[in-house]
C-alpha cells in the first residue's frame, strides 16, 4: 500500500532517529515505564478479565453467530435491516497478519475475531457495510487490527486500524472529496466503538465498574473523516428482565452531555450482547444465536 507523499518523504529521518536515539515511547520503556497511551489502558484493565476469552468454550472449532433485529438512520429516515455478528477464534501467522493456512508454522498466535455484517435498504440502493475486528484472544480490551468496508451506489470506502506499538495506524480509500486515499496516525490508548459489543463482555460484572475512557468514535461508515475522540465515563448496573430481555447486565456509556450508548449483556458467560442503544439512532436486538461453522468445508 503506497505511503502518502509526506510519510514518504519523513521515512529517512523516522530511521534516522531509531538510529541514532529512543522516541519518546522507546525512552519510556528503557527507563522502564510505560509510555504515557499504555498507561491510560493499564488504569483500567483490572476492570476487565482478560482471560475472558481464554474459555474453552472458543476451542470447539465453531463460531458464535449471531443475528439481530437492527435500525440505523440512512438519509434522514431510521431502516429496519437484520445484523449478523459473528465472534469466533482464529490463528494468525506473523508474516502476513491474516489466519493462517499452514497449522505448522512457528509464527501462530491466537486471535478473536468479530465479523460484523449487515445489508441496509435505502430508498434507492442498499447500503452494505462489514467490519472485522481482531483481538489477541489474551487481550480483550486492546485492539489489534481492524478493517471495515462500505459499499453503495455512488462507491466503496475501506479502512484498516493496525497497531504499530506506538500509534494506531489508518490506511484509508475513500470516493469521497477532501478524502481520497491517505493515511494518519491515531491514538492508542482508545476503545474502539465499534468494538464495544466484544470488549465490554469482558467486563468483571459482579464489581459493578465504573470509570472513565477514550473512545474513538464509529469507523463502520461509508467516510474517511478526521477521528473523533470521547472521553467518555462508563458505568454498570443491573437490569431487571423484560419482554425482550432476561435479567442482564447494563453498561452506559456516555460519550458526551447529550451522547450515549446503553449495552445490554446476558448474565452468563459468554455474556453476549442482548441489546444496543446509540446516541445516534442505532440498535440492536438480539433475535437468534448458535454455535456453527459458517465456512464452506
């Protein structure tokens, strides 16, 4: 994938001063500190399990499926759609970065991955949209890649999140203007909120957290626009059973004054997500779900 003309043109001095002396991280971790977006994560990780995809429930070779009754808003108007989200484990090979083909190669490490799918009908095309987040399966709360793609009539847009240790780095196509092809860095000591319906399963429900954080706002869209950083305060409580719902566990998540998100998530591992919530119109309602290998044999 090309480097924009400035990343390009910056390269030999990155190397330069690799060489020649620690960045600021670098420094950090050789005076044995954490630099400062690790920090931020590491205040908040004794909130969440992070063996909680470490179950062998995910070593059956099977992926959890499941389907939801969905809205969201398209040009001014809330449609009704069905959302699929699949969540199963994966090996990933170093060298590409992807699952791997070969089971014998001795650069493997295991992976979750959330498939999020849907096919959303306006008045005059559909709306497609796939995101594929990958966490490494001992860390549920730091994400390891990303990728997201729309596709309608007037074009395609993609984005990809990797960690590069450092930042989080975008790569972006986009039909629109002002936009084009590009890349920039983000910050990393962020949640990720498309990848809240994962993460948030790992939550230590029982305690009943509450504390704040930095979510990065929604990438599943069809623009490339500059980032949006929340600092957002979330918090956990007990919901009682209702038509739709069996007694779960509530997390909200309020991003601003007038912005937030509701998640509801079952009470027994794995936590699945039951209902969602956004400031912005979006919801989910969980409809069917089961355990199958989905892949062509």
């Amino acid at each position: 994938m090309p480097r924009s003309p400035l990343r390009t043109a910056l390269l030999p001095l990155l190397l330069s001063a690799s060489v020649l002396g620690c960045s600021a991280p670098e420094k950090e971790k050789a005076q044995g500190r954490a630099p400062a977006s690790a920090q931020a994560l590491q205040a908040v990780l004794p909130h969440f399990d992070q063996g909680w995809a470490m179950n062998k429930l995910w070593e059956d070779g099977l992926a959890e499926v499941a389907t939801y009754a969905a809205e969201r808003v398209v040009y001014k108007k809330k449609r009704a759609f069905e959302y699929t989200m699949i969540t199963v484990k994966e090996e990933f090979n170093q060298e590409y970065n992807v699952k791997t083909d070969d089971y014998q190669r001795a650069d493997l490490f295991p992976v979750m991955k959330i498939n999020q799918f849907c096919s959303i009908q306006a008045d005059e095309y559909p709306y497609h949209y796939l995101t594929s987040l990958f966490f490494r399966r001992d860390q549920p709360v730091a994400l390891y890649k990303m990728t997201t793609t729309a596709q309608e009539w007037c074009g395609n847009t993609f984005k990809s999140i990797i960690d590069d240790g450092v930042n989080f780095e975008m790569w972006y196509h986009s039909y629109w203007d002002g936009e084009g092809s590009n890349s920039r860095d983000l910050r990393r000591d962020v949640f990720l909120e498309d990848a809240l319906p994962y993460t948030l399963r790992s939550l230590r429900f029982d305690q009943k957290p509450a504390f704040d954080l930095t979510v990065l706002d929604l990438q599943q869209t069809n623009r490339a626009k500059p980032p949006v950083y929340y600092q957002a305060h979330l918090t956990t409580a007990e919901a009682p059973a209702d038509a739709l719902n069996p007694a779960a566990w509530r997390v909200t998540v309020q991003l601003a004054p007038d912005k937030a998100n509701t998640y509801l998530f079952a009470k027994e591992y794995p936590n699945i997500l039951l209902h969602q919530a956004t400031w912005d119109g979006r919801t989910l309602q969980l409809k069917a779900q089961r355990r199958y290998a989905y892949w062509p044999k």
